[in-house]
C-alpha cells in the first residue's frame, strides 16, 4: 500500500515560501464511500499531520446489540488500504460466515456484517461500554491499521440520523438499507444533534488560526455533511475560522454517483443538480469545485470547474489537488 501521503511511495514535497506554513491544517467533512474517497485523494496529496478528517456520526446506529460507525470504518478502511472496493463498503477479502450462521438461527440478516468487520465493531462496542470515548477508539483503530491523518467523530455523544416518510418516522439505516430507501422521503432529523458537544480537537484546530482549507467532501449533504453543521458551534467555528470552505458537488448531470443523494433532493421538492447542493450549503462556501458541463446558476460561491467522478486513486489525488489549488487561490 502507498504510504498516505505519499503519491506513488515517493517523499511528499514540502511547501515553501509564501503565505503558508508548513503546519497549516486541512479540515475536511466526510460522509462514507463519495467522501473517502476524496479524504483518499487529500491523504495522498498531504502531509499526514496536515489533514484532520471529520466523520459523520449520525448514520450510526446499535445492530445485534453492537455499536456500528458505517462512515468513520469506510473512512479508516478506505486510508488504510483496506476498503471492499467492490461492495463500496465493508473491508476487502471479506467472509460471510457469522452472516450465514445467524441467518440459519432466524436472526436478522438485513444489514451484512463481514466476519472481518465485526472484528470492528465488537472491540469498539466493548471499549465503549468499557468507558473509553469513540474518538479515543477512532483513533487508536486508524493507527493500529496504518492511517497517517487523524479521523475524528463529529462528536462523542450519540446524534442519530431519520427520516419522515409515508409510514412515519424511522431510523436512516432502517430506511437506507432495511427498506432498500424505497419509501418516498418527506422530512430528515438529527436526533440529539441540539444536545451533541462538538469533538473538542475539531473546535480547537478551528480556532487555531492554522486551518489552510476546510474542505467539504462530496458526500450526500442531506444525511452525512449536515449532520455534522448541525452540532452546536460546528458551522459558526468553520464560519469563523478565517479560512476558506471549499465543497466538491456529489451530483453530476443531475444524478448521484452513488447513493441516495438525488433522490431525496427530488423527493424533499428540489430538482437535484449541482447548483441545488451549493444552494443548500449557502453563505458558508467560498469555493464550489463541479463538473465542466453542469450548470451553476444561483451559486453564490466561486465555481471551479474539473472532472469530479473519480474511478482511481489518480483520480482522486488529481481532485485533492484542485481543491487544494482552489482554497489557495480564494486565501490570495
């Protein structure tokens, strides 16, 4: 595997001169698979210590009695190496075993747990029951598997992610992979978002002063960035951070590359597009990257235009970089 932040194993060139020091830190707001993969793309075209990754948390939920973190392990895998590139989730060279024997047993088999995986979320559950944080854990999981930049939990306290529709209110995982996301959405909310502490490392880096770039991933902003804003003082601390907030559009050609994201703006009212998604994040954009051909009519931020569908890691490293290029030319 090549080292992150190392693009084809070779030593990653400093940057010198200018306005930027060597210790300016990039933050950036992930979801599961369309964010890790640019969180990919950023760790190979940054300095570990430069890169601090946010992670959704309100996509977590208790499954057989087990604490499950889908977008912080799509993040750790995907840096590590370790991804199922095939199933865009879980870890690579995965069995099915204890999936199997469950569902001999009657047991609920609606939401697949590898035999490697659940390696994951036992020991996580047992250190949280323990009384070690989830951020601790993150952290000493992202280590133990080789992943240079810090993954951090929103926050430690429990925010969970739902959704309205024709048959009421259920939980997003429920909804996305029990319900196969068919019933038609009508509204979307963060419980215990109000009552969530921001991850306290996530504020002090904020108010730091050394914050390059915060870069928000093409992730579904419906259910994986704002989430995230939602926790009390998160949006006003990027707001004020002095540094540019650079978003990357998940929908090309009016479609999602993946995901739910169109067809929850569709079914929420809004006609999903590019310009739809700036639109949602408002005033706290400065710079908007999408793709050449899509439109951008009544986007407020600076557009920058390049291909933004990533099929490999070149790809990735290659939007890392006009992102990188793009907060750059907001803070000259």
């Amino acid at each position: 595997m090549v080292g992150a932040g190392q693009p084809g194993g070779k030593p990653h060139p400093r940057r010198a001169g200018g306005s930027l020091s060597l210790n300016d830190i990039v933050v950036a707001l992930s979801g599961g698979i369309g964010g890790a993969k640019l969180a990919l793309g950023l760790s190979n075209a940054l300095p570990a210590e430069e890169l601090l990754l946010v992670a959704n948390t309100g996509d977590d939920f208790e499954h057989l009695g087990l604490h499950v973190s889908p977008d912080i392990d799509t993040l750790t895998y995907s840096l590590a190496g370790l991804d199922n590139q095939e199933l865009g989730w879980g870890r690579r060279d995965e069995s099915w075993a204890f999936m199997e024997a469950l569902g001999a047993l009657g047991g609920a088999t609606w939401f697949r747990l590898g035999d490697r995986d659940l390696a994951t979320h036992v020991e996580r559950t047992r250190r949280l029951r323990a009384g070690d944080s989830l951020s601790a854990i993150t952290a000493d999981f992202a280590r133990r598997l080789g992943v240079g930049p810090r993954i951090l939990p929103m926050s430690d306290d429990p925010v969970r992610t739902r959704v309205l529709t024709v048959q009421g209110w259920v939980d997003f995982q429920d909804w996305f992979v029990g319900q196969q996301a068919r019933p038609a959405v009508r509204a979307v909310q963060f419980r215990g978002a109000a009552e969530a502490r921001p991850q306290p490392e996530l504020l002090a880096t904020l108010a730091s002063g050394r914050v390059r770039a915060v870069v928000i991933c093409p992730s579904n902003p419906l259910i994986s960035v704002e989430p995230i804003l939602a926790v009390p003082g998160v949006r006003d601390a990027i707001a004020g951070c002095g540094a540019p907030v650079v978003a990357v559009s998940p929908i090309i050609a009016g479609q999602a590359v993946k995901g739910p994201t169109a067809t929850m703006l569709r079914d929420l009212g809004t006609e999903p597009s590019a310009a739809a998604v700036a639109q949602r994040y408002g005033a706290l954009l400065q710079g908007y990257v999408m793709e050449p051909d899509d439109d951008a009519s009544g986007i407020a931020a600076r557009v920058f235009r390049a291909p933004t569908l990533m099929r490999g890691l070149p790809d990735k490293i290659a939007l890392a970089q006009v992102v990188l290029n793009a907060a750059d030319r907001l803070r000259a």
